[in-house]
C-alpha cells in the first residue's frame, strides 16, 4: 500500500513484492523483508537473500537514485570494498509515483559512534577508499551537492547557531571558531570523485572490518574535503589521526573539511531532533567532537 504524508510516500512489503512480481518475475518468489534504516530519503526492502529493493520516499530522492543507477555499475568494479550495485530500475506502479532500484544486498553491521572496535584499522580502510575514489576518471561525471565553496554557505550556517543559540550556549564560541577557520581557509584546488554520504549508516563491518560502503546517491565530483567528515561522525581521535594521514589532508582541507561536517551537524540536530533522534544524536556527538578537538582533546559539554 502507498500512503502520501507531506509529500513523503509510505511504503510496504505488500507494495514493494506486487512491483516486483509485475515488473520482474524472475524474483516473484522471493521474500521481502522492510529494513530498519536511519536513511530519510528511501525506504530499504530485503529481496531474498541476495538483493535489496531502494523505494523513494521523498521526491528530490528520484534523481540521486537515477544517478546511482547510471553510475555505481560504472565506478564500482574500481572500489576496495563492495557497494550495493544496481541489478534493475523499476518502474511507477500500483500507485507508486516514481522509479525504484532493485540492488545487491551486502551482509553487515553499521558502526556507532563512540563504540568502534578496531578504529584505526577500520580508519586506514576508509582512507583506502576515499583515495580509491579520488582516483577515479572524471570525463563526463556528475557534479555532487557539495561542490560550493564553503562561504556560500555562510548565510546559512549563521541561521542554523542562532536557532541553536541555547543548546549551544556554553560551546558556541568554539563552534563558530571552527566555522570560521573553515571559511578562512584555502578553498580546492580541483574537484574530485566522493561518495557524498560517509555517514555511519552508509558503512557495514563485519568483524570490525569494513566490507562495504552503502548510499551513492551523492556521488560525483565535489570538493574532496566533503568526504573526511566521516573522521568526526565516527572515528575517534588516535583513528582520526590515522585517516587524516591515509588521505593526504593538508592544513587547509582538513579544516575545509571541518566545516563540511559542521555544516551539516548544524542543520541535522533541529530538523531531525523529532524526525530522526539517530541523526540528531550523530549531529550532537559531530560538534562535540570538533569542540574538543580544538581543545586538545578535553571532554568538552555537548550540545543538548
């Protein structure tokens, strides 16, 4: 059944295995399974064993999904770690309005911040893939969400401190601090290929050890410190330092990158506090991190 709610579209397994039996009976017999996920613009849908379904739930969600569709196929094959390549573009249906992605299934955990086992290790591989991105050919690639120079951003992220003046009250110096080294540092040189996204929620270990990278739908040529904000939205310190060194960052990205993920934090902790307390939390754990960073790694308040 599809439900519209404020332009967002409900799905469920009902739905999602009449479509696929229409459009694709091949996989007819297969189960589907809904996946709990912290993602907010698909809705996830396990295939059997082997295979995902990708359901829009929002419609700015239908280009990036086409995109992935076009390009994951193509880039892929060159990445270190497994990526959830798609096997089927499915069509409207059964009053869903918009395409769907029949995809690989990769098996795995997310990480969780703060509770990472083997967090250098697992560092060094992120860096292995950023850098395997990086590398990637850029003839005819898609351009990403993160391709503006960071003061662009500015007007925004000053209407995001101060609808947060008072979680923010007793680290917002430091916060702004970072935001404007950010600002005030060398902008990219060229842009290269990112994943867009390296969210913890994009990211499956087994044994500790990743295995695969989730979500491409952000992916295409952007300012390459975008993809270090993993290094504050999960890893630790010391593992911190580990990835920094694996891709490279010099002075300026790094602190480029700092404001990415400030960005970004900025704008999740009060649009998904009640929408999506996962997010939130990573927002709060974000800005605490950058915060005690600057103070040498003290324990610093967090934002409430």
């Amino acid at each position: 059944m599809t439900r519209m709610h404020d332009d967002e579209v409900h799905t469920d397994a009902a739905l999602v295995a009449g479509l696929v039996a229409a459009q694709f009976p091949e996989w007819a017999s297969l189960r589907v399974e809904p996946v709990a996920s912290t993602g907010t613009d698909n809705a996830m849908y396990r295939l059997g064993d082997d295979l995902s379904v990708r359901m829009p739930r929002i419609h700015w969600a239908v280009d990036p999904l086409l995109r992935e569709f076009e390009w994951l196929p193509r880039i892929a094959p060159a990445l270190p770690f497994a990526a959830p390549v798609p096997a089927a573009l499915g069509v409207p249906g059964d009053g869903f309005p918009w395409p769907w992605t029949v995809c690989r299934w990769i098996d795995g955990v997310h990480p969780v911040a703060g509770a990472v086992e083997h967090a250098e290790r697992l560092a060094a591989d992120l860096a292995g893939f950023v850098v395997a991105m990086r590398g990637l050919d850029r003839a005819g690639a898609p351009t990403t969400a993160w391709p503006r120079p960071l003061h662009e951003e500015d007007e925004l992220v000053r209407a995001n401190l101060a609808a947060l003046e008072e979680p923010l009250r007793s680290i917002r110096d430091d916060v702004v601090a970072v935001w404007e080294d950010a600002l005030a540092a060398a902008p990219a040189t060229a842009r290269t290929w990112i994943h867009g996204d390296l969210s913890p929620g994009n990211l499956l270990l087994r044994g500790g050890e990743l295995v695969g990278v989730l979500d491409f739908s952000a992916m295409g040529l952007g300012d390459p410190a975008s993809d270090l904000r993993v290094a504050w939205n999960l890893l630790p310190a010391p593992a911190r330092a580990v990835f920094r060194r694996g891709v490279g960052a010099d002075d300026a990205t790094w602190a480029r990158a700092r404001g990415w993920v400030l960005l970004q934090a900025l704008a999740q902790l009060p649009y998904y506090a009640s929408r999506n307390p996962p997010l939130a939390d990573n927002a709060r754990h974000v800005i605490a991190e950058l915060v005690a960073e600057r103070h040498d790694g003290m324990e610093m308040p967090r934002p409430r």
